[in-house]
C-alpha cells in the first residue's frame, strides 16, 4: 500500500532529502510536472527545497480535447443517417491508424538505446509524435462518439413504435419505467389553465395493436402522459391539487424507475428535434396504473428513503417541507410555481437539482478537506475511524453509487459521481488527483454511455460551472487575497463569479434574461447549503429506523433551507433583479462577448478601491431602484396617475390608484411574475380590494403575483364561477391568506380615498335561477365579466371586462345605461376582439380606448375592424402589446383633463 505522507515531509516519495533526484527517477526527466518540481525545489536556495512547494505544475489538459470532441460528435450524430454515422466511424478509425502506425514507423530507428544520438532524435521528435498521439486519442473518441450516438439515435426509428406513433394507434403497451414520475407546472393557455398531466419517461418492452392482437417485443424509449383527470384516480373534484402532493398523492407519482406496468393507450409522434424518446405515450383512463412487476431492490430502498425524508418534513414550514427534499435528493415534487420563480430569478436553482455541490460536501465528510486528501492530518471522518486511505476510496466509490441510486440520474447527478469516481480511483492507486482530468473523463465516459447528455442543457451548465471552479475560481480568488479581501471571501466571490460568467451566456438562451442578483443571493445561500445539506442528508438514513431523530434533525436543517427560501424570495422582489436580455444563441454570443469585454475593466477596476465603491453603488442602485430616483431617471411611474394598464401579455391587469402606496387592482393577468413587476414598479404595497371580472385563466392565473408581500384586503369576483377549477384556484388562494371573497353585482357603489366605482354589470341575478333584475342568462364566463364605471380626479373610465356583443347590448338598455355616455376612458371588452356591439361603442364616445394584449398573440387581437371603429367614434387608440403599459393621468384641479404617459 502506498504510504501516507506528513503535511511536514516536503518531498515526492521516490526522492531523497537532499534535493536531488534519486536514481529511480530517470525518467522523470522527460515530466514537464516532475521538471516543474524540480525547478521549484532548486529555486528555492535550501538544502532540503522548499518548505511547502506548489507541486501541481501546468494544468493536465491532455483529455479536454478528445472530451470535447466526443462531446460535439455525440450531440450532432443523434439524428444523422446510418450510412453518414458508419463513414464518420470508419473516416475517424482509418486516419487514427495512419497517425499511429506513422508514429510506430518514426519511433522503431532510435530504439536501440539511450545513448547521446537517441535522447536527440527524442528531443527533436518527441512533440511530433506528441501531438499524433494526441490527434489519434481525438480521432478514436470521435469514432466510439459517432458509434453510441448512433446506436441511441437507431432506438428511435427501429421496431413497431415510431410506425404505430405515425398511424396515432391504440395500443396496449407493457412499459419499464426509466425515470421519476412528475408533475408539469400550471400555466396559463388563453382562457383556461393548460391541462395538469403526470410525465413519465419509459420503455416500451412489448406492444400489442388493438386492430390485430398482434403482440411484438421491443425496446423504445417514450414519454407517457397522463392528464389529471386519469391522474386523480377517484380523488374527486380537487384531484388537480392532490396529484400535485399538497393534500395527497396520484398513484402515478409513486411510482418507482424499474417499475413495469401494463397500460393502454394512444401512440403519438414525438416532437420533432433533439426529444429522446421514439413516440408519446398518452394513457386513458383513471383507474391507476397497472403494475406487471415490481420495482428492483435498490430502487425500493430508494423510494423508502426518499419517502422517509418528506414524512420526516411533514411538520415543517411550507418553504423548509418543500426546499429539503431538493436540496438533499432533488425533489422538487412540493416547491410551488411562485418558488420555483423566485429561484429562478435568482439563479438559485442549481440548489434544488442535485449536484456536485451535494456530492462535494458528502466526501470532504468522508475524507477531509480537498487539499489535504492524501495527508495524514487529513481530518476527515474515514480518518478519524483509522480506516486506510484504499479503504476509504472504496467506501467512496460504494457512497457515490449510492448517491446516484437515491438522488436519481440526473445529467448534474452523474457527472457529479463520475468525477468523483475518477478522483477516488487517483487515491486508491495512490497518483495525485488531478480534477480537470477528472472532470474531462467524466464528461467523456458519460457522452459515451449516454449521447443525449450532449443535448442536455443541465449537464452543459453542471460541466461549466465545475470547469469554471476549477480553472477560473483560483485566479481570481488569488488575485482578490493579493488586493486584502480575506481568504474567506476571496473564495466564495471568485467561486460565484467565475460560475456566473461562465453560465449566464446558457442561461440565456434557456430564459432570455440575465439576473443581476444572482452572484449576491448565491453568496448568501451558500453559508447555508453546507448545514442544511448535511442536516438533510442525516434526516435521510435516519427516518426509517428512527423517525423522531430524522424529524429533529429535519427540525434543525429546515432553519438554513428557510435563510434560502428567503434570499431567493427576497432577491426575486427586488425591481431590478434581472434585465431582459436577447434569447438564443446570438443573445450568448453576445452576452459572452460583453463579459470578455467587461472582465479586464473588472480587473484594472480593482486596483483603484474608489472606482469599485462606485460601481458597486451604482449596481446596488440599478438593482434596488428607489422609487423617487427611478421616477426621476425613466418618467415612471408618472406623479399624479390614476389608472395603469399593465403589460402582462394576452390578458388584463389594470391598477386604479387610491392613495399613496395604494391601489385597487382589476384582474391579474395569466402569470405571476409581470402582474407583480406592474405593481412593484407602480411602489403598491397595499391593495383594498382585487376585482376579478371573470374566472378565466388570463384574468386570475396571476393572482399570486398580486398578493406576493402586499397587504390584500379582499376579493371581489363575478356570481358565475366557471370555469370552476379556475374558480377553485382563486378561492384556495384567499383561503390560504384569510381573505374574503365578496360577489359583485350591478348597483353595487364602493369609495377608497379619492376613488370611486359603481359595478353596472352582472346583474344580481346572475349565475342563479331567480333575482331582483331581469336580465339574459349569460351565455358564458365572458358575458358574465364585472364591469365597472370609476370615478378619479374628476374623469370616468368603464371598465367592461371581457362582455361580449349579447351583454354589452344588455347593458345599453340597464338602468345604468343612461350614465354611461360620453365616457373619457373605455377599457376596451375581450383584447380587443372583432366580437364587439357598435351600439355600445356609439353611446360611449370614448375619449381614449385601452386594450390590453399579448404581442405576436394567435387570436389576432385586437381586431383591425375594432381599431377602426374605436376610431371612427373620435377616440384615440392605445395597446399595450405595442405601447407597453399605459397610465392615465387627471388634471391637478380634477377638471377633466386626460393625459397618458407609456412605459
């Protein structure tokens, strides 16, 4: 076994204490590294060398190339043809032969011996032959990349699958599962939130076709959906939340990888492109799946310890229960939308897809502190337990096995374990680690074992950010200690730094927005994603034998996870926490361009503290945006407005002001995130009342976005609650925040400070089957929209919702029909629709029409024939899909006058 050495023995083993080079070491001399320590020992001036010499020499990049020529290969062989995948394989293997056997043919005339002339004909050839070997190891990865990608990509065209996906056939299928079920996020999709659906990645092992019987074994990678009403399983009208693992669990969440089941189903295509799977897999029916075989033995003892650590943080708060799951084994099954949002924002979702970050920290528990692995004072627990340094590289190995096994495949996951796995082989043997090497093997052996990671944005953004840490994160690190920031700091500033600007250019192309905060929030979290990950990994091998101890310890860990649910919820809310930013490749490109520009300026800006200080403050500036500096640089939000039209996309979102730091909000458009940026940039911080005209999705999906830290005072909604799962939301929502839900009708007159509003439609009677007014039964959610006539600063604006042509014709004959002429604001119905009553446009002679729409929508909103109209009545016309938001501004003296500012 190879010997440990003492921080305190300054030599390589294999060397003498003097300095010199032992006789074993002959051919150490043709080393660059061996050189390197050699030159590092002579210079020093001592008899014994230097006390503590840097011996890592030059970086090891021998591997990066084939890596990343594999890398490339794989990502564009997936699709190719066969016969252009067979010539790159034997192209790739006949030029590596010739670079070898020319390499042979040179190197067989000085083998003879060592003499003077042989060590010259070395010198001379040795980088020649250097640099063959090197071409023939890219031009063989490149091959054995060509090979697997091939093989994969001819799993999606081979068997009956892709045939019967074309033919969209019915098809009793047996299916392996390869992967965790999960649940798609809920989104808005015009009117109605996009349908819940459980995603599964499978096999098809056998396929039976429903015309013929006719039953076929066969391998095929698919994509199983299974909508929510097939989903629920007999959960009842809340099953939506239930398969979502708030109230309860689908049996089709629980299932387990390995898994085999039995169902029946509808073969479609698979979108087009780099999807990995032959064809989708759309499941009917809701009695459950229907289990063939049992999930293998591992898998269950995943399953139970996975399951042991969401009972052992049942009791937590609602941030702590959903964060720990993520942080420890990554799921992510409890983290609610507006979470989810606030990480990304932030740049913090790395924490919740399991990483080299978790990894990392279980084997520094192991084996002590990266720099002092192979020392005796490595403190690490294997060392304290006097287990030897092979033995503790092997419990290594058996550790990262089980950490790929209950944390899931995950591209992150994976690297993560093959570049510990290599790093552990480098100890067992007893050669000094080399990381880079580590992590270009790592990336090389999985793009061979696994092409589609080529494609996978995750797994380019896990590599970069190691590579980043590795090879970016010491310089500057080193560099910020030279010019007196502590080493601490040092550390953590180069680390989240050099991550970022190596990420933010992928980042971008996946969101098309670049976080300013995200090197700040990451510093912050990763104080606290140390403890909460060791914490959590402990709940984790202690909930099945000892629940109580898992459930304390979940206890403990939940207070670092709230510090991170908190920073990234705090970094989300600030105004300025991300800019839009060009989408796709250019938009890399050029961002990355920026950030080449930008990091020598950094660089010389260090040299001067005062220049640092402010661009600091300006940063902190552009970041935060206190409301009366931000209205001084941009205009906005104008002093005196009284209404603003939101830009939330193809919906409605409108704020009424009511005094200061106040407004009465009308719908919340389909998403969270823009109806919140509204309010936030409007400075609203209280809202007394939120109207909600009709429950369809681009009214009501972006209520969280409202009442994300505002203090809410109420809800008011229409009397017909459909559709009723949108409905359902919205009630949820203010039952969760205790707030009351009131229906609004026509007749009904409220006043908050210098606003007020009369609601002239519905009428009482609507949604029920008798009432005081009579009027039409609305012919659906539209028609039953609230509509509301608003006094401000002496204008009058109507409001109408989404009313259609039966209910704007019902409201020109009600009995507020007669206060609604010449009015100065018309919020135009439905976005605009060609669907509207010139009769009601004619007696409203609006001054100026607003309409809310989404750029590029697909139902043509608004209208050319509307436009027109609106027009040809005498008022001017504003869009917010072209205009951006709009606000309306009163006269100082409240006689009248109309004025707009635009953002």
């Amino acid at each position: 076994m190879t010997a440990m050495r003492s921080r305190t023995d300054t030599t390589d083993p294999g060397r003498t204490h003097t300095g010199h080079v032992a006789p074993t070491d002959l051919t150490d001399l043709t080393d660059p590294a061996a050189t390197a320590r050699l030159t590092v020992h002579a210079a020093s001036g001592k008899r014994l060398g230097a006390s503590h010499p840097r011996q890592e020499g030059p970086a090891d990049l021998r591997l990066v190339p084939p890596a990343l020529a594999a890398w490339a290969t794989a990502a564009v062989m997936l699709h190719t043809p066969p016969g252009l995948v067979t010539g790159t394989v034997i192209a790739a293997l006949l030029l590596a032969g010739v670079l070898l056997t020319s390499r042979n043919r040179r190197a067989e005339p000085g083998s003879e011996g060592l003499g003077s002339e042989g060590l010259g004909c070395e010198g001379l050839g040795g980088a020649q032959v250097r640099s063959r070997v090197s071409g023939a190891a890219v031009l063989l990865c490149i091959a054995a990349a060509a090979g697997s990608a091939g093989l994969h990509g001819a799993d999606l065209r081979r068997g009956p699958v892709p045939e019967l996906a074309r033919e969209y056939a019915s098809v009793t299928a047996e299916v392996e599962l390869t992967a965790d079920p999960r649940l798609t996020r809920p989104r808005a999709g015009g009117s109605r939130m996009a349908p819940t659906a459980v995603l599964i990645e499978a096999d098809v092992r056998k396929v039976e076709r429903a015309r013929d019987g006719a039953t076929v074994v066969t391998r095929a990678p698919v994509l199983m959906i299974v909508d929510a009403r097939s989903a629920r399983s007999g959960t009842g009208d809340d099953g939506q939340e239930r398969a979502r693992g708030r109230e309860g669990e689908s049996p089709w969440l629980r299932l387990l990888p390995s898994t085999r089941l039995r169902v029946e189903a509808r073969l479609a295509p698979a979108a087009a492109g780099g999807d990995r799977f032959a064809a989708v897999l759309r499941v009917r029916g809701g009695d459950g799946p229907k289990t063939v075989e049992e999930p293998s033995a591992p898998q269950r003892l995943a399953g139970r310890l996975r399951a042991g650590l969401r009972a052992a943080t049942d009791g937590l708060p609602a941030d702590a229960r959903a964060l720990l799951p993520g942080l420890v084994v990554g799921d992510t099954s409890r983290v609610t939308p507006e979470l989810d949002e606030a990480f990304r924002e932030t740049d913090l979702t790395h924490t919740l897809a399991v990483s080299g970050a978790n990894f990392t920290i279980l084997l520094a528990l192991l084996l002590g502190p990266p720099g002092l692995a192979q020392y005796a004072e490595r403190r690490g627990l294997a060392s304290r337990l006097g287990l030897p340094l092979r033995t503790t590289a092997l419990l290594g190995g058996a550790l990262s096995l089980a950490f790929v096994v209950v944390c899931r495949p995950d591209p992150s996951v994976l690297r993560a374990a093959a570049c510990g796995s290599v790093a552990l082989l480098a100890l067992a043997t007893g050669r000094r680690r080399s990381l880079i090497p580590a992590l270009a093997t790592a990336a090389l052996l999985l793009v061979l074992h696994d092409p589609w990671l080529a494609r996978s944005y995750g797994f380019l953004l896990s590599v970069l950010a190691t590579g980043a840490l590795l090879t970016l994160a010491p310089r500057w690190s080193a560099g910020l200690r030279r010019r007196g920031v502590p080493p601490r700091l040092a550390e953590a500033l180069a680390a989240a730094g050099a991550a970022q600007a190596v990420c933010a250019p992928v980042v971008v192309v996946l969101s098309a927005r670049v976080s300013l905060v995200a090197v700040p929030c990451n510093l912050l979290a990763e104080f606290a994603l140390a403890p909460a990950t060791v914490l959590g990994f402990l709940a984790l091998g202690t909930a099945l034998p000892a629940l109580p101890v898992a459930k304390a310890l979940a206890w403990c860990a939940s207070w670092p996870a709230e510090w991170i649910a908190w920073i990234a919820r705090t970094g989300a809310a600030l105004p300025g926490a991300g800019v839009d930013w060009p989408g796709g490749w250019a938009g890399a490109a050029l961002l990355g361009a920026l950030t080449l520009v930008l990091l020598p300026v950094g660089r010389r800006l260090l040299r001067h503290p005062w220049w640092c200080g402010a661009c600091a403050l300006l940063l902190v500036l552009l970041v935060v945006q206190p409301p009366p500096l931000t209205r001084a640089v941009t205009g906005w939000p104008p002093p005196g407005w009284r209404m603003v039209m939101c830009d939330v996309g193809q919906g409605d979102a409108m704020v009424l002001a009511a005094g200061e730091d106040t407004g009465v909000v009308v719908d919340a458009g389909p998403d969270p995130a823009p109806v919140d940026r509204c309010l936030r940039s409007l400075g609203i911080t209280r809202v007394p009342l939120v109207v909600l005209t009709h429950f369809h999705a681009d009214h009501v999906a972006g209520l969280p976005g409202v009442l994300r830290g505002r203090s809410v005072g109420g809800i008011a909604t229409t009397g017909l609650e459909e559709p009723a799962d949108q409905a359902r939301f919205v009630r949820r929502l203010a039952a969760d925040r205790d707030l009351p839900v009131t229906r609004a009708v026509a007749g009904e007159r409220r006043r908050t400070g210098g606003l007020s509003w009369e609601v002239v439609w519905p009428p009482p009677n609507t949604g029920h089957a008798a009432g005081a007014w009579p009027a039409p039964e609305p012919e659906g959610p539209n028609d039953a929209s609230v509509a509301m006539l608003v006094r401000t600063a002496g204008l009058r604006l109507l409001l109408l919702g989404d009313m259609e042509p039966p209910a704007q014709r019902a409201l020109a004959r009600s009995p507020a029909a007669g206060r609604l002429a010449d009015v100065d604001v018309l919020k135009v119905a439905h976005h605009g629709s060609a669907y509207q009553d010139p009769g009601l446009v004619s007696r409203l002679a609006p001054r100026l029409a607003l309409i809310s729409a989404g750029r590029d929508n697909s139902y043509g909103h608004p209208a050319p024939s509307t436009v027109a109209a609106l027009r040809d009545a005498g008022a001017a016309v504003l869009r917010t899909d072209r205009d951006g938001a709009i606000a309306v501004l009163g006269g100082e003296d409240g006689g009248g006058e109309l004025r707009v500012a635009r953002h």
